[in-house]
C-alpha cells in the first residue's frame, strides 16, 4: 500500500491511496471466504461453498463490492499512520470503484486534520502552588482531629441539650399523621449539627434533658429521597433517655502515646510534619502540572473545534452516568441531591470541555513552537507498554489499534507528555504566600467521628 497527501487548505487534505495487486487479491479471497460463511445454500455447508456456486447464487460483482468495501476499511488506516495525519473526524471516502483481480486498486477521501492553533508566547510562565513545608498551623489542625477522634462521650445531668450535643434517643415518626415503614427507631446515639436530620429536629431537641418528651414537626424537605412526601407534613415524637457531651483530651504525652504510640509530643507533631510534607510533596508535582496546563492555555490563539469540544462534553457526560451509576444513583436523583437541573449540568459540563480541549490544544502548539520532538521508537515503546498491560503481544496491539484508527490518538497524547516534560522544566515555580488563617491538614489518616450514622437513623432521614 502506498499513500500520498495533497494539501486543500489548512486543515484539510486530499489522500490518494493505491493497494497492490496482492492486497487485491487477499480482500478478494477474504471476501469469498466471509460470505461462503454467512450464506445457506443446498447441498453444502456454510463456509464450503465453491467460489463457482457462490457467483451463480449471490453474483461476482456482490463479492467484488464487499471486497472493495473491506480493502478500503483495511489500507486507509495504514495510510493514515503512514501519513503521521491526525484527523479531526471520520474521513469522507470518496466513491470507490471495483476492485479488479490482480490489480492495482487506487481510491481518495478528504481529510479534516485536527487543527493546528498557537500560543501567543511559550515562555515567562509563572505558576503559584503550596509549599511543601507544612506550617504549624496545619500540624495544629491535625492535633485538633486527633483530639476530635479519640474524644469521649460524658453524660450531662446538670443542663439541656446543648447544639453538637450527643443525646440517646428513641422516636416515633409521621407523615401526614399516618406512621410509615420503620417509623419506630429506639435507643440511637443521635448528634446534633451534623444534619442527619432537618434542622427542626435538633431544634426540638435543644434544651431537652434525660427523660422529657418533645416533638419534631416540619415539612418534608426537597431533599428527601422519596419524591411522593416532600413538602407533607413529617411529626416525630422523641424521648430523650441520655445526654452526652464530647469531652477532647489533653495534648500531652499520654495523648500522643494512645493515639499512635509516640513517646511525646514532640514525636508525635514531627510524625505529623513527615506526613504532611511528604503528602504535599506528592500533590505538588500533580498541581505543577494543573496550573501549568492551565496557564498555557490562556495564551492559546485560535477557536476551538465546536465537534471535539461537543465529543469530549459527551465523553464527560458518559463518565458522569457510569459513575452514577456504579453508586446506583440515577441521573434524576443526581440533579435532586446536587440540587442542580439538567441545563446547570449540560453548562458545567460544557465550561469543562472546553477547558480540557482548550489546554491539548495548547500543548499541541507548545510541542510545535519548541520544535519537540517523539524518538524514532516512541510510537512503539508505548504499544509495548500497553501489550503488557492488556496481557497481549505487541504486534497484535498494534494491528488492533491501527484497524480502529486509535494510532494517531496514541501519538497525540505522546506529544501531549513531551510538552508536560517541557513544562515541569522550563515553567518557574512560586511558593504561594501561607494565608493568615490555619489551614486544614489536606489527608488524615484516621477515621471519622465516634458518632457515625447507623442504619436506623439513615432509613429515618431517607422516609422523613
């Protein structure tokens, strides 16, 4: 097979295509082969059918036809690899004749490449990213989540309920003054402020000591997961048998011996630092390469493809549902909990795509204005790599991904990681000033507070 471009404008090409007399011949065969298999004729079995019988029953041209149709299907993504194109979309085929035993068959189509826009300048970019030096307002942060987590709960007898209280309760609920499916929750260590429940019914709790009765009334919120009550009228009668309180432990060296063995203090905020700093170590790399993508972009020149934008919204939106529903969420429910519509999501989603394309784009232009360049052995390092990890040999990879057009993809997103390497490399890198106020420890490796929800509760919220 050989193949030649002939420019039409900037952004599209004409392809000329020619395939050997050999080429002919094998999507001839292959041809005769792929219908003796299909087709039910008497007095032979499926795939044994003489060509002979084949051209009396079906016609020669048909076999011809579907050999021309698969030959084209067959050599047009070899020419593409070998033209090194990138197309910006399916290509335009033009009419194809005949193929002819033993010839030579030559065919066209257009090609739309992908675009090829610039960058206003590549150099003097500046980012701005945490340092990696935890401060002690961050070790404080964790200290405090440390205290938080191995907190113990004290009853209170001298007062009410106060708000973040713990109070041991038992209920009955409503709705619309009829009872509903487990509607009677007995003996749950119920927390105040962390809204497992509208805020009326912390409300009701407020004040409340060990052995009163209140009641709880509100409408049903938006929120809820059952569509067919919100907005009714949700009445919960509680008895409140407890009231707890969270009293934190002193930061000394017993409390850092319990919460992980550390003989002081001391120890323990050094242990916190390490972590921290080896933390925002790894995220730093990470947000290097963000903010740098997203300051290239900036200075990208050119309008954005309105199909690939649209193709990488849709691919977007494709992950959305399949993460939905792997958390057997439906789209519906989505919009309810994120309290969006479908037009705040199409937006969104909309925004995000042409982020994305905005900042390949500009890698592109970055990889072309600095002259980079993929090794002669790139294409092939990388479908080695991917052999491996699909547990398949390389050629096979190869032939896969050349059939299904994915090669030119393959390299673009080798140029993609040559212009990130040129980023991590020449982009000066600034420590962000550290804002006045304490920030949070950005991972905490221990659970969450003792008071998690249990399923009564859970089932409660989801019914009220």
């Amino acid at each position: 097979m050989n193949a030649t471009a002939e420019v039409l404008d900037k952004d599209s090409v004409k392809v000329t295509v020619t395939a050997t007399p050999e080429e002919v011949d094998r999507a001839i065969s292959k041809a005769y082969a792929d219908i003796a298999a299909k087709v039910q004729i008497p007095g032979f079995r499926k795939g044994k059918v003489p060509r002979a019988v084949l051209e009396a029953n079906i016609g020669r041209p048909t076999v011809l036809a579907q050999a021309s149709e698969d030959l084209v299907s067959l050599v047009f993504p070899d020419a593409i690899e070998q033209l090194a194109l990138i197309p910006a979309e399916p290509a335009e085929v033009d009419d194809i004749d005949v193929v002819t035993q033993g010839e030579e068959f030559v065919f066209t189509a257009t090609v739309n490449k992908r675009p090829e826009l610039t960058l206003s300048s590549a150099d003097g970019l500046t980012v701005s990213v945490e340092p990696i030096a935890a401060d002690e307002g961050q070790i404080d942060s964790q200290i405090e989540y440390l205290r938080d987590r191995f907190a113990q709960l004290e009853p209170v007898e001298d007062r009410g309920i106060e708000p973040r209280d713990f109070a041991v309760i038992s209920f009955t609920g409503y709705v619309d003054g009829e009872p509903y499916e487990n509607n009677v929750v007995a003996a749950y260590l119920y927390e105040l402020g962390r809204g497992q429940m509208p805020s009326e019914f912390d409300e009701a709790l407020l004040g409340a000591h060990a052995g009163d009765e209140v009641i709880a009334e509100f409408p049903i919120p938006e929120t809820s997961s059952q569509p067919s009550v919100v907005g009714k009228l949700a009445r919960f009668e509680i008895s409140v048998s407890e009231v707890k309180t969270k009293v934190l432990p002193e930061v000394d060296d017993e409390f850092a011996g319990s919460v992980g063995g550390f003989e002081t203090v001391e120890v323990l905020r050094a242990n916190i630092r390490e972590r921290l700093e080896t933390s925002k170590e790894e995220a730093r790399t990470k947000t290097i390469e963000i903010e740098s993508r997203k300051a290239l972009a900036e200075r990208l020149e050119g309008e954005l493809p309105e199909l690939i934008v649209t193709d990488r919204r849709n691919e977007m939106f494709a992950d959305l549902e399949r993460n939905l529903a792997e958390q057997d969420v439906d789209f519906d429910q989505y919009l309810k909990l994120m309290r969006v519509t479908a037009a705040d999501v199409e937006v969104d989603l909309r925004k995000q795509a042409e982020k994305a394309v905005a900042q390949d784009f500009a890698l592109e232009a970055l990889f072309r204005d600095k002259e980079l360049e993929l090794g002669a052995d790139a294409l092939d390092e990388e479908l080695a790599r991917m052999a491996a990890t699909y547990e398949m040999e390389p050629d096979k990879v190869r032939e896969t991904f050349t059939q299904r057009g994915m090669l030119p993809i393959i390299r673009l997103e080798l140029m993609h990681r040559a212009a990130v390497a040129w980023l991590f490399e020449n982009v000066e890198v600034v420590d962000k000033v550290a804002e006045p106020t304490p920030e949070a420890a950005p991972e905490a490796e221990v659970p969450s507070d003792t008071a998690e929800p249990t399923e009564p509760a859970e089932s409660t919220e989801e019914d009220a």
